[in-house]
C-alpha cells in the first residue's frame, strides 16, 4: 500500500526528496453514542482501515496537496507565507488546512514548504469518523516536520478544535480521542468531562465486530446534531435551577428520575434520558466485558440502539432495519447504529462461523426492505495515528 502511493507521490508531485509516510485510523463506537458532548463516557476504538499520508519537504515556501480521493480537485497549492489566512476553497483540503492552523495558532513556525498526498479508505460520511482521521493524519505530520513537542491529547484537542472552528462542525471530542489515542485490540472508555480513561481489551471470545453501511447518506446529520445538542442544553439548565451538576454526565438515572419533572419540554426530557441513562449503560457495559460476559455486553448495545431510536430520535428505517435484520440471525450477540445517525453505519457482535450467513441474509434483507445494497466490514481493531517506519 505504502510502496504504492509512494509512487503516486513522486508522480503527481514530480519530486524525488526522500519521504515520510504516516497513517491515521477510523474508529467505530461501541457503546456511549451522543454522550460525548454530554460530559458522558465513550467507548470507541480505532480501526486498522484509515487515512494515509505521504510527505516531503521541499526546498520553497510552498505547500501543495493532493488527495487521491479526490483527483478531480487536483493539487491545492498555498505558500506559507500566506498560510495564516488559510482560505476556505476545497472541500477535502479544510481538513488538514485547519489543522495547521491550530499549530500556527499556538505559534509553531511553518516557515518550510513541502508537498503531502493523501489517502483514505475509510467509507465516507458513513459515522466511521473519516473527518477525524485526516485530521489526525496531520497533525502527527505536522509535529514531524516541524519538530514539535505537543502530547497527544494536545494534539487530539488540536484535531477537535479544528473540526469545531475551522470546519463549522460543534463535534464532542469522541473521535479525535479514539483516533489519536488507540490501541490495537483495545478500546477506550473515556469521561469525555475529565478526559480520564483506560484502555480495555476487545476480547470477544468465538465472535467478532461487523460494521454494516447502510448506504443512506445522512443528509439531516449536520442539522439534526446541533438540534439534539441544544436540546439538551435546555434540558440541563432547567435541571441546573436545583441541581449543582455540570452536565448529564453528572447524573444517574435514579438522580434522573427524581428531577425530571424539571424539565419542561417533553422531547427535551426524552433527550435527556437517553444521555443519562446511555452513559450508565457505557460504564455498565466496560464492566461486562471486563468479565467476559459478552452476552450482557451485547444486549446494552442492543438497549442503547432502542434509546438512540425511541428516546433521541435519531436512527431512521434504514438504521433500524439492518439492526432488526441482525437481531433476527443466529449467532448475534449485540447491534447497534454506531456515530451520530439517521444512516452511516451498524455494528454488531457476530460469532464467527456465522459471519457469512451473517452478511447473506442480513444483506438480502436489508434490500428487500429499503431497496439499498449494505456493505460489511469484519473490523480489526487498530492502533492510533502514528508514523509508519
Ligand atoms: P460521527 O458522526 O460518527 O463522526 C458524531 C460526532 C461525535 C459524537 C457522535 C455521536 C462529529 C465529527 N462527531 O460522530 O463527536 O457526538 O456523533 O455519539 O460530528
Ligand atoms: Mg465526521
């Protein structure tokens, strides 16, 4: 793969400086959805599929880039003299462009030029995180280059506040974290209040994760998001009024249950509960798998898909039938949609001699109800961004 795009480098960029390659995964969360920017926990790990980058500097001030996902774009070239006014002009180039801005912004000097392709195979727009992979590819890139000392969750805080500023996205800190701090075969639950957390081994007996793109493109993502958001905002002010509690985070369903009544709203109360009590099942559901008790593991996650779908609202026919279609199979111990929602992706916890009856029936089922055709990916679970040697 590497040798490859090494190639293509040298081809689109004609240059032959000795390069550096690096790599950013995609992540999938398996429990603790929409919690993120609830002071709740999460439970994501990276994947081995992601972003790659292969760099070199050159000998002026410009920097040029180039996306093999996107060759219709071309390169984009700036200069670094002018990289403090970072323009907004390619879809796919905001990504590493605002990241750059974070270093420039906290005073790194990018004072040499240097030519990066890039490449990702993560499903795109799909809940997989591919936004926070390229930004993570970057940023390990650029402290490379540049010889910088952040620490990494400097630079996942970097990544976040790129996406939230220079991108326009309010995102919670979920998938930079579990980008930029993975572990092969682990995942990570983090208090996303504290930023403290511990890595837990995936260990899944006979079975593995199959994520499963329902295809549908999650046009209300963006919108719907920041409604839930304020929704929630809402509902933690009121319970403010009595309550000294910093976010939903802070509660537990029982506190929950005692203090609804102070939330006016009824959708806004719906909302509420689910971070509340889906933060609780996130932490239940590390202790389960800790004692290898995969059976309760999966039936929270199972629990978690019915309150993203009753309580936040945010699955759609296409989430919850590839989720219904999986519950119906043999040998699946947990499903959920998994990232923000209204489409993207499933994942579920599949036995292994049942994965392939798995992505048959599932599959077939899935098109005879929404006439779309799902894609599935057996996931290994990866290491964070890092440079490959
Ligand atoms: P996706 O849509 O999977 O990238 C989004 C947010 C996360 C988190 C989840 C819901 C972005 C970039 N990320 O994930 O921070 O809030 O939804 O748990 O929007
Ligand atoms: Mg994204």
């Amino acid at each position: 793969m590497i040798e490859q795009l090494k190639n293509q480098f040298n081809e689109i960029f004609q240059q032959n400086q000795p390069t550096r390659s690096f790599f950013a995964p995609g992540r999938v969360n398996l429990i603790g959805e929409h919690t993120d920017y609830n002071g709740g926990h999460v439970f994501p790990c990276a994947l081995t599929f992601g972003t790659y980058a292969v760099v070199a500097l050159r000998n002026d001030q410009r920097i040029r880039m180039y996306s093999s996902n996107f060759p219709d774009i071309g390169i984009v070239t700036l200069s670094t003299e002018d990289s403090l006014q970072l323009q907004k002009e390619h879809d796919w180039a905001n990504y590493p462009k605002g990241v750059m801005k974070e270093f420039i912004d906290k005073g790194v000097v990018i004072n040499k030029g240097f030519d990066i392709l890039f490449y990702g195979n993560i499903p795109n727009g799909a809940g997989l995180s591919s936004s926070a992979s390229i930004e993570l590819v970057t940023a390990v890139t650029i402290q490379a280059l540049f010889e910088t000392n952040f620490n990494r969750i400097e630079l996942v805080q970097m990544s976040q506040h790129a996406e939230n500023e220079f991108i326009g996205v309010s995102c919670g800190i979920m998938d930079q974290f579990a980008i930029g701090m993975g572990k092969e075969d682990h995942a990570i639950l983090l208090n996303c209040q504290t930023l403290d957390y511990q890595y837990s081994p995936v260990v899944l007996e006979n079975a593995s994760l199959v994520i499963a793109n329902t295809n549908k493109r999650r046009a209300l993502a963006d919108s719907k998001y920041n409604e839930r958001r304020s929704e929630c905002e809402r509902a933690l002010s009121q319970l403010q009024k009595e309550l000294s509690i910093q976010s939903l985070g802070d509660l537990t369903p029982e506190q929950f249950e005692s203090y609804r009544h102070l939330i006016q709203n009824s959708m806004d109360q719906k909302r509420a509960k689910h971070a509340v009590y889906e933060n609780a099942r996130t932490i239940q559901a590390v202790e389960k798998l800790k004692q290898g008790d995969i059976e309760s593991f999966g039936q929270l996650m199972c629990d978690s898909h019915t309150s993203l779908r009753d309580d936040y609202e945010v699955t759609g026919f296409e989430l919850d039938t590839l989720v219904e279609a999986a519950m119906d199979q043999d040998g699946v111990i947990g499903s959920r949609m998994t990232g923000a929602g209204f489409g993207g992706c499933t994942v579920s916890i599949v036995a292994n001699d049942k994965i392939d009856e798995f992505i048959n029936e599932v599959g077939k089922s899935y098109t005879e109800k929404t006439g779309l055709i799902a894609d599935f990916y057996v996931a290994n679970v990866g290491d964070g961004a890092k440079e490959i040697l």
